[in-house]
C-alpha cells in the first residue's frame, strides 16, 4: 500500500512537468516587455527533440521500484538494476519529439533560427516562403505564429 502511495505522488508531481502550448505564460513573464518583428522562413528541417532528463529519471525511478517488487536477495537486486536500466531506456524514448529548424529573414534583413516543437494538439507545418510573425523575450524566441 505504501509502494502504490509513492507512485501516486510521483505521478502528481511530474503531469506538472508535461509541456503546454506556447500561448501559457509563467508568473515570472506576468508584465515582462516582448518584442514582436515580422519575417519570412527561408528554410525549414525536421529534427528531433531529445529528453531533458524528466523522461530518463522518470522511468528510471518507476522501473527500479517496479523491478524491486520481483523475487528475492540476488535476483531482488538484479531485478531492480534491470528495471532502473530499462525504465530509464523507456522514459528517454518517450520523451522525445519532433520539431522543425525554422530560418527566418526577419523584415530588418537579419537572419535567425529557431527551433519549434511540433505541437500533436495542434500541428502547425511551417514551409519556405510562410509569413511569420516572431515574439521574442531579450533573445529568446517566445513563439512564432503564421501570419494569416
């Protein structure tokens, strides 16, 4: 009983590590200065995006206290190592995505790259020549959205 408690807590605390949509802000950005600039893409490349490390750690906590629950002495610990390995294999699989290296011509002649997730809610394709409006926080881009 106390097992399954800990893996309810642990599932509570990491849906809030799951990503959002670009259009959520955190209390830090509440009433931070953003620019907005204007451009076109010019290239487009599909990458993948790899785990941060939530995944791995994840499923490597989950796999070793699963793998605890088999057998006994020896094959206990065997068993908890096998499942540390392999849920840390699974959870690193998981958490990765595709997105796309956008370049962009930005109105003022300057170039930037950038790359977007791929959103499976909502699936935005960027292709060359697509009307882009960029907003960026100091240097970081916050989002880019086509220009309709």
């Amino acid at each position: 009983m106390r097992q399954l408690s800990f893996l309810s807590i642990l599932a509570l605390v990491f849906t809030g590590c799951i990503g959002s949509t670009g259009y959520n802000y955190s209390q830090s950005s509440y009433q931070q200065v953003q620019t907005m600039v204007y451009g076109l893409v010019t290239e487009v490349r599909q990458v993948e995006i790899g785990d941060s490390g939530v995944g791995t750690g994840l499923g490597a906590v989950l796999g070793g206290v699963a793998g605890h629950q088999v057998g006994g002495g020896r094959g206990k610990d065997l068993a908890t190592v096998g499942g540390v390995l392999l849920g840390g294999f699974a959870g690193n699989q998981m958490n990765k995505d595709t997105g796309q290296e956008l370049v962009i011509k930005l109105d003022n002649g300057s170039y930037i790259t950038t790359v977007n997730k791929i959103d499976t809610n909502r699936p935005i394709i960027y292709r060359a020549m697509d009307r882009v409006r960029v907003i960026l926080n100091g240097n970081q881009v916050r989002r880019v959205e086509l220009v309709r």
